[in-house]
C-alpha cells in the first residue's frame, strides 16, 4: 500500500505480503509519519493498494482517500 498526498507525491510505502485467500481480512497500519520519519499534518491522503496474482498473471490496483487527524 502506497500513501500520497493530495498533490500526488508519494510520501509512505507499506508492504505486506499475503497468501492466497487471506487478503479480504488483512490490515494495514500507518503512524502518520513519512518514509523518512516525518511527522505529517493532519489532512486528506490516497492510500493505494496493489494486488497482484502470480498464479493468474494478473495486477490491479483500489484507492481510496482518507483523513489523517491528529
């Protein structure tokens, strides 16, 4: 999962590697800092997540906004 900020600028990367079936009940958690450590404002943020299948060959990708309130 990917998280930018409204101008599209990447600022935190979260990788987790599921296995077959259990992605449905999987969570992800961020604390609001960027990959560099930095504190960020409260505000709207675009997490994008990527789904890829090895076994069909195939990659999609869902975003959604969300609020960061501290």
């Amino acid at each position: 999962m990917d998280i930018y900020d409204m101008n599209g600028k990447r600022i935190k990367s979260l990788t987790k590697h599921i296995s077959n079936g259990s992605y449905a009940n999987s969570d992800f958690t961020w604390d609001g800092r960027s990959d560099r450590g930095a504190a960020l404002n409260s505000g709207i943020y675009i997490c994008k997540v990527f789904i890829s299948s090895d076994e069909l060959q195939t990659e999609s990708a869902i975003s959604s906004q969300m609020i960061l309130i501290k």
